[in-house]
C-alpha cells in the first residue's frame, strides 16, 4: 500500500509541474474534475437509461 501512495504522490507532483499549477489549481482541478464526473454518471443514469 505504501507504494501505491508514493506511485500516487509523484504523479500528482509531475503533474502540477508540468501543467505549471499551485496547490490551489490542483484542487480546484480536481474539483471541477469531480463535478463533471458526477454530471456525466447523472446523465447516464437517470436521463440515458431511465432510472
């Protein structure tokens, strides 16, 4: 488990270098990240198929 969290760290670090964001970009990213994710299953479940 250990290293799944360090695999985790450094792609979160290579990320943030790469696209040149602050700690605060990252979490609105993931923040928006959440958000579309959660619209699209919305989409899918109760438009698509009809739950």
């Amino acid at each position: 488990m250990k290293d799944l969290i360090q695999a985790h760290k450094k792609l979160i670090k290579t990320v943030k270098d790469q696209m040149g964001f602050s700690d605060y970009g990252m979490y609105w990213l993931a923040f928006l990240e959440g958000g579309l994710t959660i619209w699209l299953l919305d989409r899918i479940f109760f438009h698509w198929l009809k739950f």
